[in-house]
C-alpha cells in the first residue's frame, strides 16, 4: 500500500516526535512504499492553502492510497477535506500535548472531533493519551490504537573528560530540555551532598537551575549523540521525574528506555504517558513528581542498593530490548492501516 508520513516534524529536525517519526520511516517494512512529505507551513489563513496544494500534487505524484497524519492540527483539517475528495483512508498520530493543547480552544476542539471521527485509526504514543481520547470521544474507542515509540543504541562512544573532576560516589544523570516539566529542580533541592549529578540538554530555565545548584551539580549542555551514551553507561541512575504542568506532559520520555538499553536502572515521575515506558519496580522507580521527600527516599533507596541498581537494569535491558524495537513498532503502524 502506497503511504504518505504527512509531518510538520521529521529528521534533521530535532524533538522526540521527529525522531518517532525519522524512526518509524527508517524501519517501515515495505521501503519502497512510504514516502515522506514535511513541510513547515506558516501564516494563519496562508498556510492552509499552501498546505492543500502541496498534499494534493504529493498525493497524486504517488498515488497515494494511505495518509498517516503527523499532527492532528495544522495539517488534519487539509488532510480530511483531502481523503474525503479522494476516497482516501488515513490515520492520525496523538502524542498527549498535541491532543489537550487542541481542546483548549471551542474551535479547534471542534476541528479535532472532526479529523478523529472521519480517521480510519488513531494512533497514540502512549496509554494516557489513548486513555484521554476515549474519555472525550467514547464513541472513538474502536478506533483507538497504542503505539509505544520504540529504541536502538547508538554504538559509538566518546571519552568524557568530566568523569575525572568527580568524585568517586554514585552518578545521577538526567538528559532533557531544560524546562519545568521535567523536574531537575526538585532533584537539585532534594540531592544528597554524597551523590554527583550530571544535566545534559540546555533550555529557558538554565540560568534557574544553575542558581539552585550545589558544587555537585554538573551541566554538560548539549552534547552528540555518542557523548549521550557514553554518559548513560557511565551513570548509575538516570533520573527525570517529569511533571503534568496543566496538560503539559511527558508523552512517553524514549529516553527512559535508552538507559535501560544500557543496563541502567531509571526514576521516573507517575505522570502523563511515562507508565508505559517505566514499571515500578521492574525497570525502574516511579515517584510522584510533585513529592519532594518521596524524591528523595528513591534516590537514596537505588543510590545505597546496588543490587537494586542490577537487578532493575538487567530486566530494564530485557526488556527494552524484548518489547520496544523500531522494527516492532513500524510494524504495529503497518498492521493497524490494515
């Protein structure tokens, strides 16, 4: 079956919805058979003309017979009005912020009940969103289909000068944007003087974070792709414990499963779509995010335990390994457009 990935968000453009998608493409798997079609559109009222055109000659230039829609809002809207002119079937990807963000409006609430009733599937990233939709459109449910991202380790790795400044205790280390959500400060606050704690990534609460930081709390910034995982070997816990700052939520977080891949155990905030990444107690701690000493006691109950630490990395690589590659997971997407 001819297929279109219709994304505002693909490779080189960076993000965890970029790379689900880059992903999703590179292991789809009939190759031939998929095209790509990523567009930043801009303008209001403009965009959509562009968006109608550009979609129409690509479908036709391909003989499309599949749409597989990136984002539900801007390009649903083109998309429907589309597959409906050409008896065409497509399917819509929801990742969490992308869903409730379109509600916030009666109009785009509205648009969104549109594209999701007329959509052959729909396909969310993660347990909660699919839970989310069904409990505004129950009469959706049939149609709902989980598709968790999948992971792969990149092979490569580098020397990591810092290594030799820290001092010899366990190594914490978290990788992420640099904003609220995603708790580093509540880590910073709660971090016991006898741990070393590393932040990768860089964001709009840098200054913030620094000015909270103790002498050991270490930021890399950004790094390569071959530096993450070196760090991620390296560390002894990798830490996020992501919040839902009104509907602004951790989608899934690949990330978790990255350090598993390694052998890593991970503490996780109990929010938003993490659940399906992280199992209490299996490859991982899951805390409430918004409790400081329950924070706390899991970083101390992994930091003291180092069997624990084994124990929830060893299942962790089973079982990212086991459940979550990208060549199962494009074959989720196919086997659903069926």
């Amino acid at each position: 079956m001819k297929t279109l990935l219709y994304t505002q968000e693909f490779p080189p453009f960076k993000g965890g919805v970029a790379r689900y998608y880059g992903e999703l493409a590179a292991h789809w798997p009939r190759p031939a058979e998929l095209f790509v079609l990523s567009r930043q559109y801009r303008g209001h009222f403009w965009q959509y003309f562009c968006q109608f055109f550009d979609l129409f000659y690509h479908l036709k230039k391909y003989k499309i017979e599949y749409i597989l829609v990136g984002q539900i809002l801007p390009l649903g809207p083109v998309t429907r009005v589309l597959s409906l002119c050409l008896s065409l079937k497509y399917a819509v990807f929801l990742h969490g912020m992308d869903f409730t963000f379109a509600l916030k409006q009666p109009r785009k609430a509205w648009l969104t009940k549109l594209i999701l009733s007329d959509a052959h599937k729909i396909i969310c990233a993660n347990t909660y969103t699919a839970g989310l939709v069904q409990e505004k459109f129950p009469d959706l449910a049939a149609k709902i289909v989980v598709v968790n991202p999948g992971v792969s380790e990149y092979e490569a790795r580098v020397e990591l000068p810092l290594l030799a400044e820290l001092k010899d205790r366990p190594l914490l280390l978290s990788i992420g944007r640099l904003v609220e959500r995603k708790g580093f400060a509540s880590i910073i606050k709660v971090l016991p003087p006898d741990f070393n704690y590393v932040i990768i990534g860089t964001g709009p609460d840098e200054a913030k974070l620094k000015a909270l930081a103790k002498d050991n709390v270490f930021f890399v910034g950004a790094v390569s792709e071959a530096s993450k995982w070196s760090w991620l070997e390296k560390c002894d816990i990798f830490i996020m414990p992501a919040q839902d700052l009104n509907g602004d939520f951790e989608g899934f977080g690949i990330v978790y499963l990255e350090a598993n891949l390694v052998g890593k155990p991970v503490i996780a905030g109990n929010s938003g779509g993490v659940k399906d990444a992280v199992v209490d107690g299996l490859n991982g701690l899951l805390v409430d995010p918004n409790n400081l000493e329950e924070l706390r006691a899991a970083i101390l109950k992994l930091g003291q335990d180092r069997e624990l630490r084994e124990k929830l990395g060893a299942e962790g690589q089973r079982r990212a390994r086991q459940y979550f590659s990208w060549d199962k997971k494009a074959k989720e997407v196919f086997d659903n457009m069926n």
